[in-house]
C-alpha cells in the first residue's frame, strides 16, 4: 500500500513541474504584436518620413564612382589590383592621409575581381566595411560586431532558447564577409584584443566560439548551434585595411601578414582638378583664380569639396552663378582651412642661401625650406657650428628600450661642412658656421645634407646660384649624394614653389630626369648645375685649376667662374 502512494506522489510532482516549466516558456516567448491602430499609425508616419529627403550632398555627389574619379592614385590603384584581382588575392594596408580616395579604391577594385575570370572572388562576394573606431566590444564576449560573440541563457534577452540553456553564437563582420572583402578603416585605432582576435582569425580563416553552457549532450540545442561550436563560423576573406599612421605605429604581426600599399597626398593640381569637378557638379562654375586658391587651402579632396560647396552657396546668396577668388577667400579665413604652406622660390637670389625639400609627417606632403648659411672668423680654439631650427634630438622607440641620439640633421650638417672641407676648402676649420631655417621649421632626417652643402659652399665663395634651385639628398663626408625617400612628392613640392632646376639623387627613385629635374651622384655635379662653375680645389682635379679660391669676403674673379670643366 505504500508503494502505491509513494508513486502518487512522484506522478503528481512531475506533472506539477511539468506545467511549471510551461507556464515559463510561455512567459518568456515574444507574444505577437497586434496590428492596433498605434501599430498602424506609427507604420505609416515612418512611410512618410521615407518619401521624403533632402538633396543629395556634395561630397557624396563627388564621391567617385569609377576609377578614373579617383585623382593621382594611379601607381596605387595599379598596386591594389596585382593585390586582389589575381589567382590568390592578398590581405592589404592602405597607407595614406584622409581624403585621398582608400576607401572608393577598395570598393572598386573589388569591383573589378569578381569580374576577373581568374579571381576566386564571385558575384556574391561582399563588401563588409568596418570603421574600427567604432568597434565596440564587452570582454565577457555577450557583444563583439567585428568577430562575432555568444548570447548564454543568463543574460537579458536571451529568448526562447535561452529559457531552455541553450547559447546562441552571433556573427559578426568577419562572417559577414566570408568569400569577400572585410574593409576595416582606421585599422590603427582597434583595440589591440581586438587585434589579437582578427589575427587569429586571418589565420585560421573561421571563428570558434566557446561557451560554458554549450554541452555535446544537450539534445536540446539545435543541430546548426551544434556545427557552430563544433567546427566554427566560416570566415575566409580578404582584409583591406585604411589607416593614416605610420607604417611603424602598426603591429608588426598585422603588418607581416599583409601587402603594404601607399597612397600619395594629392598635389595642387590634383586638389585644383577635384575643385572644378565639385563645382560642375553643383551646376555653379568657378573662376580659376577661385579653383587655384581652392587648391592651395585644401589639405584633401574633402576639403577642396566643402570648400567650393560653402563658396557656391555664399554666391548664390549674393545672386551670382560664378564662384570668385573672394567667395574662396571668405570661407577659408572663416572656416579656418589651414591649407598648405605656399612656399614660393624668390627671384632675387643670394649667396649662401639654397632650398632643401621635405615631407611632412603629420600631412605626407612636399614643402620647401629655406637653408641659410653664414660663416664667421673663428672666436674660439674650438670651430662653433650653430643651427636654428633643427631638432637636435631624436627618441628611438625599441619597444622596452628607448634611446636618445643626435639629430640625423644635425649629422647631416657635419658631413656637409666635413665633405667642404675635404674637398674644396681646408681654411674652412678658421671659421664658426651658423645655419638658420627662417621659421623655425623642424628639419629631421638626412635629406637636407646636399642643401646644407650647397648652402655651405655659396656661402664660403660668395656665389649666387645661376637658377632657382630645389634639392634633395644625403650627403657624405667624402661629397656623394645618397638615395633618400619620398622623391616623387618632394619634385611635386618643388615644382610648385616654382623651382627652375630640381636635383634629386641619382637612384633610390623612378623620376625620369628630363627637363627641370636633374639627377647627380656627386656634389661637384651639384655645384656646376647650381652655380653655374667647375668646384674649385677638387682632390680629383677634374677641372682645368686645381688651385684653391679665395674663401670668405672675395668674390671670385671671372677666371674661376668661368663654365665647364
């Protein structure tokens, strides 16, 4: 008799946790929405709001739309489709200053592959882009857009399957893009767990998630979540990544996976060429003095866009259908568009004088300084070589270790005074030599030494240069001219300040050396292109005289100016 009440007992427990646990899953399932008159109301104003729109903007009027939209990126671009439209796409780093088209580039040369036949990108390969600045992600996982993350039954808003334990993986951007292109813009800024993660998954080319509720033996976990965890989400794609830092500032581990690609700042020209398409854009046309001041205050495509877009509005405000130089003028002093610095050579030239070209790092664009050399009778027993406006030191980040060393411009100065003295003056060590950059414009790297030797050497004969002269190069203690970098933008620099010879190094560059740009290996070749003369006192006594000029305070006599060797 008590066994029969026992299982009374058990029958009636299970059948009162039974309609428990019914009740629960019938509280937590969505109840369907009733389709009310609020219901309908709220539809039908979001209808109406969608009707209605504004005019489309202008910048993305201007937006590119094909590749020959995209101004002065044509090596680039070149480079970007050997990446990615061929048999085994690459993962890629974009380098390059905003504005200068990254983003419409990768759109388009994706473009591009699915029509190649060759490329294993298809026609549903997609763009998946990705701003990493905006990549937002909770270390416990429940949110990761970029990688994907799993929803467990014990947070908020699990749903049905959380009510009965069972963890959902969501996808995230990576997933997304399987069989296509992840663009991740600003790939500098992502958070360096986030970094980790995509490194991993580039790797592996799928995501696995874990979770402590996900169990092989729960039958009630669908049979796709099961796969999921079991053999992870595919994501095999190619990753585009847009930043505007430095090459160095990146990880080494990213930048080692990836084709490293670099995007030009865009020159005045090219800055004048989008200006003119903004304004034809916008049915009001501008002057050329309008466009070319447009050019000069604009730092990237966007700028020259909203510069002409603000200066079209302000003349139709006055009535007119033409944008003039003043309409430009307006907006940039009242929008503070800083532009660049507008360094124009002067006509009338003067000894010891010479201009040297740069980069600068925060813009990636060409500019032109001003080197001025002055020499004095030596006060002292030790000579005195002064600079103004030179960094005279330089922090190397080693990672654990950092090191301070003296400026390689300042290096650059003493192998340029050092090569002068070997070569062409040995009185010179009875001089103190001051250097100024008028400005006070920073000068780093090599690059100058050429300029300041020329500078040194005008200085020293009291020579005035024949030309305008620009010049780039590394020079040495013995006088040879070494390759340095970014040649191209610095010509560009140089040739809009106006610049009537530009010497460059003799490699290290694809310049083709013709008309204003001449290429050297030498400071002799130098210092007949610049002053018009053979270099006196050569140890090689390659010119007619080998006898030494008179040094500082006598002109040189007709004799010792005279051309050729």
């Amino acid at each position: 008799m008590d066994w029969l009440i026992f299982i009374a007992i058990q029958v009636a427990i299970s059948v009162a946790l039974y309609f428990i646990f019914a009740r629960r899953n019938r509280a937590c399932s969505t109840p369907p929405v009733k389709n009310d008159k609020a219901t309908s109301k709220e539809f039908e104003e979001i209808s109406k709001a969608r009707e209605r729109s504004l005019t489309i903007p202008l910048t993305e009027l201007a937006r590119p739309a094909c590749m020959e939209d995209i101004v002065g990126q044509g090596d680039a671009i070149r480079a970007l489709r050997a990446a990615l439209c061929g048999h085994n796409p690459q993962h890629v780093i974009i380098y390059g200053p905003p504005g200068v088209g990254k983003t419409c580039a990768a759109r388009l040369v994706l473009d591009e592959a699915k029509a190649c036949p060759m490329s294993p990108f298809d026609e549903e390969s997609a763009f998946v882009e990705v701003d990493a600045t905006c990549v937002r992600f909770d270390e416990r996982a429940i949110a990761d857009p970029l990688i994907g993350s799993v929803h467990d039954p014990i947070y908020q808003g699990a749903g049905q399957y959380g009510s009965m334990g069972v963890p959902q993986p969501k996808p995230g951007a990576v997933s997304r893009a399987h069989c296509g292109v992840l663009f991740l813009d600003e790939i500098g800024e992502l958070h360096p767990a986030q970094m980790n993660k995509l490194l991993k998954v580039l790797e592996d080319r799928c995501v696995h998630f874990d979770s402590a509720y996900y169990s092989k033996e729960n039958r009630n976990i669908p049979a796709h979540i099961h796969d999921i965890f079991e053999n992870g989400l595919p994501a095999d794609f190619r990753l585009v990544g847009a930043t505007t830092r430095q090459p160095e500032e990146l990880p080494s581990a990213l930048r080692s996976r990836c084709v490293e690609i670099f995007f030009k700042a865009l020159s005045e020209f090219e800055l004048a060429s989008i200006a003119r398409r903004a304004t034809e854009k916008t049915g009001c046309p501008a002057s050329d003095p309008a466009v070319k001041l447009c050019a000069e205050c604009s730092l990237s495509g966007r700028d020259a866009v909203n510069i002409m877009q603000l200066a079209g509005g302000l003349a139709r405000l006055d009535g007119r259908q033409c944008i003039e130089r003043t309409d430009v003028e307006w907006v940039a002093t009242t929008c503070r568009f800083a532009g660049r610095a507008a360094t124009k050579l002067p006509d009338r030239l003067r000894s010891g004088i010479m201009y040297g070209l740069g980069v600068s790092q925060t813009t990636s664009r060409g500019y032109v300084m001003e080197i001025e050399c002055v020499l004095y009778e030596k006060r002292g027993e030790k000579q005195d070589i002064c600079t103004y406006g030179i960094i005279d030191e330089e922090q190397i980040d080693g990672g654990s270790v950092k090191l301070m060393r003296r400026s390689t411009a300042r290096a650059s100065i003493e192998n340029a005074v050092d090569a002068v003295y070997r070569r062409y003056e040995p009185t010179l060590r009875n001089y103190d030599i001051r250097y100024n950059i008028p400005g006070g414009m920073p000068v780093d790297g090599p690059s100058a030494g050429l300029a300041f030797a020329l500078a040194l050497y005008g200085a020293l004969f009291r020579l005035t240069p024949a030309v305008r002269v620009a010049c780039t190069g590394e020079i040495t203690c013995s006088g040879e001219v070494r390759p340095v970098g970014a040649v191209e933008i610095k010509v560009q620099a140089a040739l809009a300040a106006g610049a009537d010879l530009i010497i460059v190094p003799a490699s290290g560059h694809r310049i083709e050396t013709a008309d204003k740009v001449v290429a050297i290996s030498d400071m002799d070749e130098a210092i007949k292109l610049v002053y018009n003369t053979c270099a006196v006192g050569q140890i090689d006594q390659r010119c007619e005289y080998a006898e030494y000029a008179t040094p500082v305070g006598v002109v040189m006599d007709a004799a010792q100016r005279k051309n050729g060797c």
